[in-house]
C-alpha cells in the first residue's frame, strides 16, 4: 500500500489538482475531435464525389450503347432498302424469295432493337436523374462541409484559449505541491493524465477511478490531509466534497 505519513497534503489542492486535470482533458479532447470531424466530413466529400463520377460513368456507356445501336438501326433500314431495289430487280423466283425473305428477317431484327433503343432511351433517362441527383448531393456535401470547417475552426479557437488558461491555473495549482510529493504526481500525471488522482467514494468506501476496496485506516490517513495512493491504481486519493 502506498502510503507516506510524512507528506502532509491539502484536501483541497487535490481536488483543484483533479477538477482542472479534467477540464484539460475535455478541453484536449475536444480539440482532437476537430480535425477529425474534418476528416470525416472530407471523407463526405469525397464519397459524393465518387459516386457522381460513377453515375456520369454509367450514363457516358448508356448513351454509347444506345447510339451504336442507334447506328446498326440505320444501317440495317439502309441495307433494306438495298435489297428492295435487288428485290424489284429479281429475274427468277429463286432470287425474288430469297431477298423477300432476308427483308422479313432484317425487319424483325429492326423491330427487336427499336425495342432495345427504346428501352435504353428510357434507361438514359433514368441515369440522367441519377446524375442531376448525384451532382445535388455533392454541392450539398461541399457547401455542409465549408460550413462544418469554419465551425470546427472557431470552436478550437475558443478552446485553445480556454485551455491556456485552464493550463495556466494547472500551473498555479501544481506550485502548491508539497517538494517531496511533485516527481511521484509529475510521473503519474505523465503516464495516467486526468486518472493520476481519484475521488474516495465514502459509501462504498472504494477508489473513485479503479473501485478497489479501501481500508478505514487508509481512509483516515486520507482525511487527515497526508498523501495517499491507492494501493491498486496507485491514483492519488481525495475525499470528495
């Protein structure tokens, strides 16, 4: 258990100590959040822009689609109209039905793909919307982003001068730190933060920060103002107000 009789500290400074270590670390944390928040709405951006490309994508190989089949069309109503003049020249029976015959098939394939041109027609349509969406949704993510960076950025702004003086009444608090105790609080603070102190919660007579049972000799050595650590976390104990 680490307890050290020797080192009288005040109640009152630890838990100043604590409140402002909290404050720092909310405040910090709230400034790591910033340029993540950021990132995040970039990542928006990026995403609708993305998707926008696809959508642009898709349409440019709809409308390819449907201008080569647009172009087989014509090609196949010109070569029609080739063979009804090999048609009307026919000198046998033989030749006069096998050109009658190859106009029917054309013009049964022409029917087929005037169906498929329609139905890329209107799936043209469709990507079109997709596109006009897609591009709404992008100025959208931009103009939430913009909007998201200057709010980011005037909030850090206020938080990085609520945390200098947060900072500032650290600094005042810390040079009330008993000499002997400072390298153990200055070692903890470095590796736990916030967690370097902790509450005693009296009723179930336990560390604030790690809920490990105390004992009531350690509890009055707390109350008697000397320097306690909690012999599990090793957080420096206060009693709560």
């Amino acid at each position: 258990m680490a307890i050290d009789h020797r080192i009288p500290v005040s109640l009152e400074l630890l838990r100043q100590l604590h409140h402002v270590h909290k404050q720092q670390a909310e405040l910090q944390g709230q400034l790591d959040r910033g340029p993540r928040q950021i990132k995040a709405g970039e990542a928006l951006v990026a995403k609708a822009s993305q998707e926008l490309e696809s959508a642009k994508q898709k349409l440019k190989q709809a409308k390819m689609s449907c201008d080569e089949k647009t172009l087989q069309l014509k090609s196949r109503e010109d070569g029609i109209k080739s063979l009804q003049v090999k048609l009307n020249a026919a000198k046998s029976n033989r030749e006069f039905d096998t050109f009658k015959e190859q106009i029917a098939a054309d013009e049964q394939a022409n029917l087929v793909l005037s169906d498929e041109i329609l139905e890329a027609l209107e799936k043209i349509d469709e990507l079109t919307a997709a596109v006009t969406a897609a591009e709404q949704e992008l100025k959208q993510q931009i103009a939430a982003q913009e909007k998201r960076v200057v709010e980011v950025s005037q909030r850090m702004l206020v938080k990085e001068e609520e945390l200098v003086l947060v900072r500032e009444r650290l600094a005042k608090a810390e040079k009330e730190i008993p000499a002997s105790a400072r390298p153990d609080y200055d070692r903890l603070v470095d590796q736990r933060g916030e967690e370097a102190l902790a509450p005693i919660d009296l009723e179930d007579e336990s560390c604030g920060g790690c809920y490990q049972t105390l004992t009531t000799q350690l509890i009055e050595s707390v109350r008697l103002q000397f320097l306690i650590r909690c012999p599990n976390c090793n957080a420096m104990l206060y009693l709560a107000k």
